[in-house]
C-alpha cells in the first residue's frame, strides 16, 4: 500500500509520509528506499546508528518546512535531490544547513565563516567610504557589491592555487613515501635473510629464536648474580665483587642448567628447552630483587628511614595506622634505592678497564643491548642521608 511506510524506516519517513504517499510507481519508492539506506549508514559514521534516523528525520522535516507550504511537484525527485542530501555549509562533517547533526546546536564553523564574510564586507566598505565619500546611496551599494565580488573572486583564485599546490605536495609526499616503504621492505627482506651471528642457521632476521632467548636468559642471569653480590654489602675491591659474582653466577647457572638437562633428556625440543631456560631465569631474577628488597628493608638505613617518616605523619596528626603505611612506603623507598646505588657500585667495579681490546661499534652495540636498562642510571655513592633525600624528593 501506498500508505504503509517501509519497514524499519518508518521513523525516518515519519515528517514526509504524505510525500511518499504520492509516489506511484514501485521503481520510484525503490530508489527512494536505497538512497535513504545509504545515507543512513554515512550517517552512522558521524554520529552513530542509534542517532542517525532520528538526525535524517529531522533533516526532512526541515527541507518540508522550507517549502514554506508550498506544494511539491515531484516527490521522488525532492527527495533524492533537496530532501536527502546533507547541505554543509563549512568544513565540518557533522554539518547540515549551519547545524551540528551530533549536538543540534547552531555550528560553529559556519559562524566562523559568517564573521568572516561579514568582517570582509565591513573592510571593503570602510575602503570604499574611504576613497570615495561623496557617491550616492545607490552608487555606494554599486561599487560595495563590485569590490567584494573582486575580493572574493581573489580569494577564491588563491585558495585553488594553494589547492593545487597542496595537491602536487601531496603527490610528492606519496612519491617519497613510496620510496620509503620500498627500502623498509627491503631491508626487512635482508634482515629476515641473514643468518643467525651466533649459531649460523640461515635466515633468521641476525638472531635465532633459540639464541634470543639463551642471550635473554644470560643477561637475566648476571643481574640476578649482580643484585645478589650487591646486598652482600657495598665493597669497592674489583677482588671481592668478582669473588661474589663467580660465587652467585655458579650457583645460579647450575639451576637453570639442572633445569634445562632434565627437560633435553626428557626429548623437548631445543627452542622450548631455550624457552624454559629463559623464563626460569628471569623468574630466579624477579627473586633475588624480592630477596634483596627484604633484607634491605631490615637495614638501619631503611628503619631510620621509616621511623623518621612515621614521626613527620604522626606531627600532622595523622592517624598511627595511616602514618605506619606511609613510613612503611618510605622504608621501601629506601631499600629500592639502597639497591640501585649498591648496584651501580658492583657495576662500576665490574666493569671491564679502559685498557682492553677496543671492539667495533657493531659488537659495542649487541653488548648495549643486552645489557639490562638499569645499566643506564648512575646513582651517586651512598651517603649518611641518602635515602632521606631520595624518599623526599619522591
């Protein structure tokens, strides 16, 4: 029936329903329903599916009520041409005739363009008042419209100059571009060629899976050796911190591998077995820190720390339960930094002398690399006061 509105658009069709009524032909209410459709899915792009009959509604409603009573001779055509599509008056997509579709607020991009507009005649007009005082109302009106018209054909002939130029940079920012994901593609296809630099098996991108996570789980395991010299005391002799890393790396490298050879002889494969290795030392990592923390945490530094911590809550008129966790954070504060500066001595000490064989850069930069970050933070010696500074200025 003419009448009935199509299902699941009556809503949308609800303001013209007497101009879909005039439509006599199925081809016709046909065309009509794609277009509605589609410009309902582009509208769901801009202010969602949920709102979007409701924002074409409303915009019918409004093209209807711009016809001022006047009868419409074609609906099909109305509709597909002055009904439907969205009228922007500025650069913003969410803008239809000067009102924003996702707020139904006045736009303020067209309001914008508008002071504009209006700013313009105002100049050309106070230029041509300037010049020529003495013309006519009528002229003066004349030659206003003659100059805006010419200030505006400028204005437009420099915009589609600066149009075209942006065009031709954007073709050649593609061209560049281009070039770039070109050689990004062929070196990604000459890394994932070469083979790997310490087993040799061919192309695997410089590093195996297998010897990633053998280098992974050395590096986890000389900074578990590392933190765990280092809360043995801080000691400045290169004898005894070599003495305590050998100690700590023996006893660490003997976990991982008793670890690692019940697993080969049970027939996992070497990349899982390489795989378990590496999580189990980074786990044996993760315990030393917690170990370390701990016994820090018990060090007169920490407890004059968190008591003095304690007192200034206490002052403030906290209460003994919120002061407590407060000195508590402190006291963890104190012993994480007492960590890091008791490893930067071991670090420091360790630290192969200037007077050895010099390496390339490419080898300087896979030692880099494997190096954990904290390598990277110089913490100043321990100090009487130290940990007070540090917990203070956290």
């Amino acid at each position: 029936m003419r009448w009935s509105l199509p299902q699941g658009l009556e809503r949308v069709l609800a303001p013209v329903q007497l101009e879909w009524a005039r439509i006599g032909h199925a081809g016709g209410r046909s065309r009509v329903r794609v277009a509605l459709k589609a410009e309902l899915r582009r509208l769901a792009g801009i202010v969602g599916s949920e709102q979007a009959p409701v924002v074409l509604a409303e915009r019918l409603e409004r093209r209807l009520a711009a016809q001022h009573g006047e009868r419409v001779r074609e609906p099909v055509g109305w509709l597909l041409s002055r009904g439907l599509p969205q009228r922007a008056e500025c650069y913003a997509t969410a803008c239809d005739d000067q009102v924003r579709m996702d707020t139904g607020l006045v736009c303020p991009s067209c309001e914008l363009l508008i002071g504009d507009r209006r700013a313009l005649r105002h100049q050309v007009v106070q230029a041509m008042a300037a010049e020529l005082p003495r013309l006519a109302p009528a002229e003066a009106r004349a030659e206003v419209e003659r100059r805006l018209s010419r200030e505006v054909a400028l204005r437009a002939a420099r915009d589609a100059v600066r149009r075209e130029r942006a065009v031709v940079e954007r073709a050649r920012r593609e061209v560049v571009w281009a070039q770039q994901r070109e050689e990004l593609d062929v070196a990604k296809a000459e890394l994932a060629a070469r083979a790997c630099e310490e087993c040799g098996v061919p192309e695997a991108a410089g590093l195996c899976p297998v010897c990633s996570y053998n280098r992974t789980a050395r590096a986890a395991l000389e900074e578990a050796a590392q933190v765990a010299a280092a809360v043995m005391g801080p000691v400045m002799d290169l004898g005894v911190v070599a003495g305590r890393l050998a100690a700590h790396r023996v006893r660490l490298e003997g976990e991982v591998d008793r670890v690692t050879g019940r697993l080969r002889r049970e027939g996992m494969p070497e990349a899982a077995v390489a795989w378990e290795a590496r999580n189990l030392a980074e786990e044996l990592l993760r315990q030393e820190r917690a170990r370390a923390v701990d016994a820090l945490l018990e060090s007169a530094e920490a407890q004059a720390e968190a008591e003095r911590v304690f007192g200034i809550e206490r002052a403030r008129r906290s209460g003994e339960l919120q002061a407590r966790a407060v000195s508590e954070q402190a006291r963890r504060r104190c012993a994480e930094l007492l960590l890091a500066q008791r490893l930067s001595q071991v670090r420091a000490v360790d630290r192969p002398s200037a007077s050895e064989e010099v390496v390339g850069w490419r080898q300087r930069m896979v030692e880099l690399a494997a190096r954990p970050l904290d390598e990277e933070i110089r913490v100043p010696q321990p100090a009487a006061g130290g940990c007070r500074e540090a917990v203070s200025a956290a």
